[in-house]
C-alpha cells in the first residue's frame, strides 16, 4: 500500500488499459502531495468505444469531466483542460490531457 505523496504524478496513455479506471484514478490522486500535480494524458474519442486491441476504452470529454468533478481536491491547473478531437490520429483515436492541482 502506497503512503508517500510526490509533488508531481505523470500517468500517459495508461487508464485505457485499467479495468477498474475509476479507483486507479483515485490511487493517482491519493499521490499527490498539497500544492502537487497530476498530469494525466488518455486515448480520446468522442465515442469513448476501445479502438484498439488491448484498450477498454477511450476518454471523451464526458467522461473526462466525471473524472475531474471526482477530484474534489484539486483544482485545474493552467487553464481549461485539453480534450479535443483533432490533430494527428493513431488508431483512429487522438489525446487529451489535463493537468490537475491539489489544493494546499
């Protein structure tokens, strides 16, 4: 069981591949120290279907924004989050990044 708390958390193309994304989520979060970060990069579709062999899932800004509304100690950090559909594609999916910080 993990008890230490880090000033900066990077997850990248991972919770697509979690089956239980949601307590992953909260696990990511649980790790970042007061005034930290979380910086958290999905597979993004508007679909939020798995597009690729091995993914569950996608991310869409729905799902995205569940997410966020979950993190109640935290904050958006930098501006609004980037979930979009657009630029290049791989496996006909895009990214989407956001970048959460924990409130002191």
């Amino acid at each position: 069981h993990l008890t230490e708390r880090y000033p900066i958390v990077s997850c990248i193309s991972t919770l697509e591949h979690v089956v239980d994304h949601e307590w992953a989520w909260r696990r990511l979060l649980a790790l970042v120290e007061p005034g930290g970060l979380l910086v958290v990069t999905v597979d993004y579709h508007e679909s939020g279907a798995a597009l690729h062999p091995g993914h569950l899932r996608t991310y869409n800004r729905g799902l995205l924004l569940k997410l966020i509304d979950r993190a109640d100690d935290f904050e958006v950090f930098g501006g609004d989050p980037d979930y979009r559909d657009g630029g290049a594609e791989v496996y006909g999916y895009n990214f989407a990044s956001i970048c959460l910080r924990r409130k002191p």
